[in-house]
C-alpha cells in the first residue's frame, strides 16, 4: 500500500505541482482532496507548460487513474474550461473522476466572495474571488448543493431556486447589487452537468480499492499548512485543510493508510496576500528573489512577497504534518549571492521563541533571529547528483536537516522534471 502525501509546508506556491508531476510519472492514481480552483500550479514537460487548477496532475500520464475527492469544492466553468484546453493540447481526461459528494461553485458564490472582501477594506484577506469560502459556507450550513445532486434535473432545480432566492436577498438588500436569474443559471449548469455526468462516481471506492490492491497512490496537496483553517496564520488563510490530515476528510481514507508524508518547502519564503511575514525582505534582495524565481501567482499573477527560509514555520509545519522527509525547491533562485540567510527563532519582547505562534499579533512583533551563511555563485541547474553541487549550497541543505530534524529527500534546481536531484526515492 505505496500512498505518499504531498503538502506545502510554507503559504503555498512551494514548488508542489513539479514534484508532485515527477511523482505522478511513477503513481496509479492521483488525489485531490481540498480547495477549489483557487489552487494553481504550473508544470513544465519539456518545451511545454501546463497551468492546473482544478485538474489533478495525473492526467499528463494516460494510465494514471485522476481523483478529485469529496473535500474539493467543485466550479464546474472553471473545470470545464481546464478540460477543454488539456483536450486541445492532445492530453486525453477520461480517466478524470470527480467525487459526488463534491460541492458545487455558483456564480452567487463568487460574487458574495468579491462583495465580502471590497467590504472588507484595509481588512481584506486577499481571496482569490473564486468563490471558495461562500461554497464552504454552506457546506457547513448544510445549503450547499452536491454535484450527485446535480444529476436528477427536478431535484436540482428545487434546491438552486431556493438558493439563488436566498442568495438574492443577500446580494441586494445587503451590498446593494445585482442579484441572478434562476432559469438562466439552471440551464447554464445543466448544459454543464450533461458533459460533466460521465466524470462523477463515488471516488472513495476507487481509492480504497486502489490502496487495498498495492496501486501507488499519490495524494495532492493544493495552497500550504500555513492556510489551514484551524492551523493557519487565522484569517488570513484558506477555508479548508491542506495539511495531511485534510486528506483523510477529504478523500475518504483512514490515517493509517498513509505511508508517507513529503513537505514541500523554497529554499526561501514566499506569501501572497496579507499577514504577518517575520522574513519578508522588502529591499533589493527580496526583489532580486522575486524576478529569479518568477514569483508572481499562477492563478491570479499577483506578485508574491519574499523573505529569507524561516526554519521555525517549516518546524511547525512540519511537525502539525508528520511529515517524513522534505523536499527543498527552487534552491538554484539563491546562487549568486554572496551570503544568505536562515531563521532559526524569533525575538518577541526581548525573549526568544522557538516555537511558531498561534496568535497572530504575537507573530506579527516577531523578528527574526538569523543564522548567516556564505552563499555560492555557481550555476547549479544542470547538476543532478548531490555530491556534485557546490560545497557551500550542501552546508546550506544540511543546515536545514540539522534545524528541521528531517531529510531532505529531493532537490530542484530548475522548473523542468530532469532538474531534480534525488536522494531517496519516494516510490
């Protein structure tokens, strides 16, 4: 029962779709089990790139059997049109599934989600508008609407109407806006819902007959730990779990069907959107990290901050996760620079804190206690053999082991598959 968990050990945007592409080329299955379309990654086979959102990225390899799990909230335009563009690249999807339990992204979804956050003001959260916190509003209200349910055109037909007079009542009573029209939404979901029908079962059953049977099982992590719900950087995080626990709910598995849990981590730091950052470096070298590494959204292109590797959050994170090894990402970003650093504890009212803090206004007075190294200037993102980097970037990822207490497993020096160096395999 090979099963391996991939999360993001940071705020998201670690690197997880190459490594978790590079694993699928070897996996049966692939699983998502959380989050929306507000995930993004990007990967790069060869000459070509791939943008996923919703898609699990299994379906580059045809014989990988491709999940999207209960815990996901569904926006079917947003799948469809994904779907469409793999198709035209010549990738075939149907060996997609999609859970019935998944619940469905309305149009009522992402305007509640754009009007609550232009309310919100100078106390934005920074959503995407994608509509995923109102979907899991009322997934835990118990109004939401399953994509199964979508199936049977009466029953569907009830429960939209209830939900868009609902909602209707909301967008212009309250924020003073356009509200939508019922038969018009209907028939846009049910034109949907026809190419979609062939894609939805019961995924629970595939999964735990793929796991009984000994099949590689690649679980997919979307966003980071430091966005969990319960877990997260609170509010400023995400309305689901992308941590390894997440996956259990999310999938329909228990935990001791888990084998193995990878945290994806840069070899520096990365947010996008509000919140405290103890590392962020907003001068030339945060900007430098920035353009070398790309760091604008896959999703919403939006630059993201940067900052020195904060050991005490991936600490934190790793532990929250049971994570078993780490893999170091972007790491051919820091060559050029003549030192670097890494946080090893924070400073907060002349004490020192080695553990991460669950109350933000603590974690935003923190400042961060470096350790200093030299950095190298060699070009690394042609070598795949360990032994062959510069000694000064291998003193650099055994400071991370020695501080994390845990192996890393696997390095990229490059977007592409074959710039991985790996030192223990996962499957």
């Amino acid at each position: 029962m090979p099963s391996v968990v991939i999360v993001g050990a940071q705020w998201g945007d670690e690197g997880k779709g190459k490594i978790i592409d590079y694993l699928a080329s070897k996996a049966d299955v692939v699983v998502r089990g959380q989050g929306g379309n507000n995930a993004g990654h990007t990967v790069i086979v060869g000459d070509k790139k791939y943008a996923f959102h919703l898609m699990p990225s299994g379906v580059l390899n045809k014989n990988t059997l491709n999940l999207i799990g209960n815990g996901v909230v569904f926006d079917p335009e947003g799948f469809l049109k994904e779907m469409d563009t793999l198709i035209e690249q010549g990738i075939g999807v149907e060996n997609v599934k999609i859970d019935e339990r998944v619940h469905v992204i309305f149009p009522y979804h992402k305007k509640l989600d754009a009007l609550e956050e232009a309310a919100r003001g100078e106390e934005e959260i920074g959503t995407t508008k994608k509509g995923i916190g109102p979907c899991y509003m009322d997934k835990i209200e118990r109004s939401g609407i399953r994509l199964g349910e979508m199936l049977d055109g009466e029953y569907f037909k009830d429960r939209l109407s209830k939900q868009i007079y609902k909602k209707n009542r909301i967008i212009e009573k309250i924020y003073n806006d356009t509200g939508f029209n019922m038969e018009e939404t209907y028939e846009a979901y049910s034109k949907m819902i026809d190419r979609l029908k062939e894609h939805i079962t019961d995924t629970t059953v595939l999964l735990h007959e793929a796991l009984t049977e000994g099949k590689k099982v690649l679980f997919e992590g979307a966003q980071g730990a430091l966005l969990d719900i319960d877990l997260g950087t609170y509010p400023y995080v995400t309305s689901s779990h992308p941590t390894s626990g997440g996956f259990c709910v999310g999938t329909g598995i228990g935990p001791n069907m888990i084998n193995e849990i990878i945290g994806v981590v840069k070899a520096y730091t990365t947010r996008v959107g509000k919140g405290p950052f103890p590392t962020e470096l907003m001068n030339e070298t945060g900007d430098s990290i920035r353009i070398k590494g790309n760091e604008f959204g896959t999703t919403t292109g939006r630059p993201r901050r940067c900052g020195w590797f904060d050991g005490v959050m991936v600490k934190y994170t790793s532990r929250i996760n049971g994570v078993t090894g780490i893999s170091l990402m972007l790491l051919d970003v820091l060559s050029g620079f003549e030192k670097i650093k890494m946080c090893i504890g924070y400073e907060y009212r002349g004490s020192i804190l080695q553990h991460f803090p669950a109350n933000l206004k603590v974690l935003a007075e923190c400042k961060p206690i470096y350790k200093e190294l030299d950095g190298w200037h060699e070009d690394i993102s042609n070598i795949t053999a360990y032994d062959d980097l510069p000694d000064n970037t291998k003193k650099y990822i055994e400071e991370i082991e020695e501080y994390i207490k845990l192996p890393v497993k696997m390095i990229s020096v490059g977007p592409k598959r074959n710039q991985t160096i790996i030192r223990e395999n996962i499957f």
